[in-house]
C-alpha cells in the first residue's frame, strides 16, 4: 500500500521560500501524477500542479509565477517550492498521488505552513 | 472551470438519505471526482469518473450526472459519515473543486 510522508518548514516569513518534501514509499513513482493541493485554515481546497515521474509539470496559472515541483526518481520524492510568499500562502499542503484527468486516490497527512512576519 | 456545490451545508440525522449537487461552469463529461474530508485530516477518494466507487468504499455512496451536473447521494447516513465533501473536476487544467458541503448532524 503506498504511503506519503511530508516534511519541510512550517513557519516562514514574508518573501521566503516554501520548500515541502514527499516522500512515497510502497509504490512506484511511474504511472501516476504527483499532485500538490492546498488548503488554508477553515477553507476550501486549491490545487497548486501535479508532476508525473518524467518531470512534466502542470501548474495551476494563479500560482505558476512563483511554483517549481521537481522529481527526485532516485529518492521517490517530489518536491514543492513556492517563492516570495505572503500570509495568503498560509494553509495545510498536501501531496497526494492521482491518474491524469481522473482522480486523486491517495493523500499525504499534510503540512501547516504559517507565514507571518 | 467553476464548480458550485449545494448546498454549502446541511444537517441531517442517521439513517437520512441526502443528495449533494455539484454544478460546473461547463461541459467536463464525466471528469468528476467526489472527495470526503473529516476535521483534521486529509480527502479520501470516495467517487471518480461515471459514478464509480472507489475500493473500500462503501455501497451507501453513490455518485451521478454528466455534462455538468453531478450528483452525491448517500443512501443511508451514518455516525461517520458527517465530514465535509467536495467535488473536483479533472476534465481541464487547472483542475477545480467545488467550494464544500458541510454535512452536520
């Protein structure tokens, strides 16, 4: 059963970069689409992009001036960095793996990102 | 693509039956998944594609609709059950979701 593990810094400053890890164990990186979806406090769900194991990425436009997601194959970890934020960027990440135009079927536990200055 | 769910909350008791609607602002077929999420913690899958369940979910659940209108229906509530559900649609980038249901007993 694959399973996603996140890490990175929960509490950053104005203008910091966001920097999130997924690590996927249990499962290949190969066949899916690796997703990052956000969540602020008491709201609804945002997805940032999605990344498949090539490293083609597709990027949400209200935050692709300022998002990377890479692939690490050798890892089996996927990567989120989100530049120059701001207290909007404030909210529970998630990494979750799905199949393109289809679904989302597992999700990471997440991870609270506090930007405050 | 927008997606607008209803209603943004509802109460109901064990055992009711409830339906929620999910409205796109175009054609997406049958690119839909349906999402349950519980305070605290992450989605789980429940519905994906023409009303299909997702494994291990259960048979009280059941998804419809095409075009642009979906549906959610649960057969018969259960303790569990009350969490919140969001639509998602995968027809085009960026994929979208409905705004929530809060579903509350």
């Amino acid at each position: 059963q694959v399973q996603l593990q996140q890490w990175g810094a929960g509490l950053l400053k104005p203008s910091e970069t966001l920097s999130l890890t997924c690590g996927v164990s249990g499962g290949s990186l190969t066949d899916y689409f690796w997703n990052w979806v956000r969540q602020p406090p008491g709201k609804g769900l945002e997805w940032i992009g999605e990344i498949n194991h090539g490293g083609r990425a597709t990027y949400n436009p209200s935050l692709e001036s300022r998002v990377t997601i890479s692939v690490d194959m050798s890892k089996d970890q996927i990567s989120l960095n989100l530049r120059s934020v701001s207290a909007a960027d404030t909210a529970m990440y998630y990494c979750a793996r799905g199949r393109r135009f289809s679904r989302v079927d597992h999700w990471g536990p997440g991870t609270l990102v506090i930007v405050s200055s | 693509i927008q997606l607008t769910q209803s209603p943004s909350s509802l109460s109901a008791s064990v055992g009711d039956r409830v339906t929620i609607t999910c409205r796109a602002s175009q054609v997406i077929y049958t690119y839909l998944a349906w999402y349950q999420q519980e305070p605290g913690k992450a989605p789980k899958l429940l519905i994906y594609g023409e009303s299909i369940l997702q494994t291990g979910v259960p048979s009280r659940f059941s998804g419809s609709g095409s075009g642009t209108d979906f549906t959610l229906t649960i057969s018969s509530l259960q303790p569990e059950d009350f969490a919140t559900y969001y639509c998602q649609q995968v027809h085009s980038y960026p994929y979208t979701f409905g705004q929530g249901t809060k579903l509350e007993i």
